[in-house]
C-alpha cells in the first residue's frame, strides 16, 4: 500500500461516558479507491466517519491526517482542515430552498470570505468549476431550479458535486445510496466511483447493501460492536465474515 | 377454547376522572368568583343598549370634512409609527431570537436570557411600553415608535426563536462538513430554511402594529390617536367618527395586503 492518507488510531467514542459507541479503531485508508464499511445498524459505522470531519467529537485517540491530527484541531485550523474532507450524507442535506447551482457552490463556503457568500459574487473560476461539476453529475440543465424540486437520485448527485466541489483530497460517504431505489442506488456509486477514481480521490463509504460494497470497493471494513472484525479485499470476504459482523446466518 | 373471558376498557382510570372532574369544578368557581368580582350594575346593564343607540346617533352623519388634512396627517403618521417600529423591533429581536434557539446557542443560561427578555417585551402592553418612552423622549411619534418596537422584540423574537429550533439541522451538518463558518452556516444554511417564517412573522407584526399605533395616541406618543383623544374630550362626535372609520379602512387594507403577500411567500 503506497503512503496512507487517513491513519486511525485507538479512536474511542463514548456518547455517554461508560458506554463507548467505538471501542478503540485503528485504521488506515490508502491513497486510492473506495473503502467499504459494512455492518449492521447501530455499530458505530456513521459515528467513525463523523470523527474524522469533527461532526462529532471523538472521545479518545487520533485522527492523522495531512500530518495534522483532526482529533485536537480547533477553530480556523479545524475548518481548514473540514474543506479537504468532503461529505455526502444518507439524506442529501441539501438546502432546499436554494437553487441547485447554490447547492453546489456551498462546497466552496470554506475558501470564499462572507460577503461574497452574501452578494452571491463567487469567483469566476468556482463558477466554472461548479458547472463542469454539474455537467459531470448530469445535471447540466438544472442549475437554476431548486433543490426542492429534485428526485432522490438527483439530490444526490448535487450531494456529490457539491463534495467535490470542495476539491477534497478524502471524500466520507455515510449510507449514500440507503435512501435510493436500487437501480438509482447503483447509478449514483457507479458516477461516485468514477468521479474520484477521475480526481484520485481516496473514498470512505458506510453501506448496508453487501453486494454494493463487493461491486465498488477496493476494501472492505466490517464492523460490529463498535470494533472492526474484517479487513480485507472484497472476494476475501465469505459468508462466516458475514454472519460475523451482522449476527445469525439464516438471512444470509 | 371458549373465551367466556370478557375484558374490560375505560377510557380513563380513577385517578384521571377524578383530576378531569376537578378541573371542571376549578373553572366553574373561577367563572362565578370573577363575575361576582366585577360587579355589574343591573341598572346600567339594562340602559346599555339606550346609551349605544344614543353614541351611534351622535355619530351620524361622520364628519368626512373634516379628515383633510389633520385626520390624514395623523393618519400617516401612524403609519409611519407603525412601519418603523416594527423594523426596529425586528432588528432588536433577532438577536434575542438567536440567542433563544437552543440548536444555535448551546448555553442553558443564554437561552433564559434570551428567553426573559423576550417574555419581559411582551408582558408589558404597548399601551404601558408608550407611557414609559413618552416619559424619556416626552410626547410626540418617537415615543410611539420605541413603544411599538419594544413590545414587537417579545413577539417577533419568539415566533423566530421557534422557526429557527425546527430548521433542519441536516443541510447546517453539510455545510459545518464544507470548512464554512459559524456566519456563513447561519446565511447559506438556517437563513433560507427560515426566510418565509422570518416575512411572515414581519408582515403580521407590521399588521398588529398598525392596529396598537392607534391607541398610542392616548397617552401622547404620536398618531391618529392624539386627533381621536381630541374629539372624544371635546364630544365631537361625528369627528369620532370619520376617525374610526379612517382606522378601519386602513386596518382593512393593511389585512388583505398582508394576507395577499404571506400566501406567496411558501
């Protein structure tokens, strides 16, 4: 494996002291190519990705990145830090009562000053990039409408742009596809996996669908109980493993 | 198996009768305390439709002469007491109204701030408010327009306080996840979600202000109320009338255009 980018610790998350939600994660995440965390719901999946952004704040351990550790930064550096991690979220979390070119530009809130956010005056190269992205996403005729007046698949493809727009050297992916039909869920990992395989950006994705996971990912990471129980390439991955991470085996 | 078992169901237990009975006896003797409290005299409750019927004849026909240009002027300037009162009540609010929204300000202790001062602007009547101003700036609009917009801070700042509590907080993650500040999380991710409470809100309380700045002149704080404060102490009343009637016009007009504007704003 070349140069991690992403080196976990000894992370441990405790909602509520005593009973932790991760018990001690170390993990690292390469340079390239989606990696998979799969298990059942519950298990500290979204929690994990959560640290690495400071959604939510880690209990104890670190979060090695850039050669900054994301689990002590603070303020100005924290947010520095947050505009080099993309996210796309389960429920899109668009804004929708802005447009869909606003939607994407709100990838760039971390580099642009206040008063150009205000006066909508972006820079002219953001612009671009902003419709380049959404030709890539294929929206290019939806810029102007708003973000209300999307389908589930279309909302998460201004979730990607939006991701990308922040030119992120990682990209978290929390339950993307959970929220799609199947068709569209494949669709949107199959234009996820493209677009950063394209910009050789390195992708953390939580997924509940196995088959998925196997199709795109280069790794998978199986959790259970707050630890990770597998780590490996996708056809290494069998149904023990399986009826290890979700329990029982007569679904499988 | 014979199920000769039957099983019974109230809607309430013992307990919950008993306390829905005594809320019942509660509100009976409070309805019997308080009219024995304020004593109506029979006497002047039966001539009270004579006395009304007088009032109304005294009225007739209104004196429409005499609305330009002193009714008017008066007119406008509650208007003007009533627009610029609220927007400096709703620029006084906001901040209270961030302060109150328990998913934007984090302290226990800055939310029952946030939240006494807003209950405090709205405990006192602007009526009370007016008096107050009219005795730091002396009579005149100025004391009319602090009055409106002090009792509109409580107002205002609660309706937003609670719009901005069920903003989702979703899109505000998305964008805390972009590197944005606490500022441009505020503009690009709360304010849109809150923008058509935040006009609603706005345009109602320019409404009911309209109808508050009326009386203001009462007590000396300015507007059509001063003219109307004239005429009934000099029993003029067909002046009473064309003022009440100037009143009701515009609070009609001020309604529909309210009304007109919040049914777009979704």
């Amino acid at each position: 494996m070349t140069q991690p980018i992403l080196e976990i610790r000894g992370l441990v998350k405790e909602y509520q002291p005593g009973k932790p939600v991760l018990r001690g994660i170390d993990l690292s995440i390469g340079a390239q190519g989606i990696t998979a965390i799969i298990g059942p719901s519950g298990t500290g999946k979204s929690t994990l990705l959560r640290c690495v952004n400071r959604l939510v704040e880690p209990t104890q351990g670190s979060i090695m990145m850039g050669g900054q550790d994301l689990a002590r930064l603070r303020g100005g550096a924290l947010r520095a830090a947050r505009r080099r991690i993309g996210m796309v979220f389960q429920e899109y979390n668009l804004v929708e009562r802005l447009s869909v070119m606003e939607n994407v530009l709100t990838g760039r809130l971390g580099y642009v000053p206040l008063w150009r956010a205000w006066l909508r005056r972006y820079p002219r190269e953001d612009l671009d990039r902003a419709f380049a992205l959404l030709d890539a996403v294929g929206l290019p005729e939806q810029a102007t409408r708003r973000a209300d007046a999307l389908s589930g698949g279309q909302r998460q493809r201004v979730g990607i742009a939006r991701a990308l727009m922040q030119s992120p050297a990682l990209l978290l992916a929390d339950e993307p596809t959970s929220s799609l039909d199947p068709k569209t869920a494949v669709e949107v990992m199959e234009l996820m996996a493209r677009l950063t395989g394209e910009a050789g950006v390195p992708v953390i994705v939580n997924i509940h669908n196995v088959e998925l996971a196997k199709r795109f990912a280069v790794r998978i990471i199986g959790m259970t109980g707050g630890r990770v129980v597998f780590d490996g390439p996708p056809d290494a991955i069998s149904n023990d493993h399986l009826s290890e991470i979700y329990g029982g085996e007569d679904w499988l | 198996m014979s199920a000769t078992l039957h099983r019974e169901w109230v809607r309430h237990t013992p307990g919950q009768r008993l306390g829905r009975f005594l809320v019942t006896l509660l509100t009976v003797a409070a309805l019997v305390w308080a009219i024995r409290t304020v004593e109506i005299i029979p006497e002047f409750l039966t001539d009270a439709p004579e006395q009304m019927a007088d009032l109304l004849l005294r009225m007739w026909p209104p004196d429409l002469g005499h609305y330009y240009p002193s009714v008017h002027a008066a007119l406008m300037e509650t208007l003007h007491i009533a627009t610029l009162g609220t927007i400096l009540g709703i620029a006084l609010a906001m901040p209270f109204a961030l302060m109150a929204a328990r998913n934007i300000c984090r302290s226990a202790i800055l939310n029952a701030l946030a939240q006494l001062v807003l209950v405090s602007s709205r405990s006192v009547n602007s009526l009370v408010w007016a008096l107050i101003f009219v005795a730091v700036f002396g009579p005149g609009p100025a004391a009319g327009v602090f009055a409106i917009a002090f009792r509109s801070i409580g107002f205002v700042g609660k309706l937003m306080a609670e719009a901005l509590e069920e903003a989702h907080p979703g899109p505000v993650e998305a964008l805390t996840a972009t590197g944005a500040s606490w500022p441009l999380r505020m503009l690009k991710g709360v304010w849109p979600q809150v923008q058509p409470a935040f006009w609603g809100v706005a345009l109602f309380r320019w409404d009911i202000n309209l109808r508050e700045s009326a009386v203001l002149g009462l007590v000396g704080a300015g507007g059509i109320g001063v003219v109307l404060d004239d005429a009934i102490n000099f029993f003029q009343w067909e002046r009473v009338a064309t003022i009440l009637l100037a009143i009701l016009a515009v609070v009609l007009l001020a309604e529909i255009l309210v009304t007109r504007i919040r049914a777009r704003l979704l």
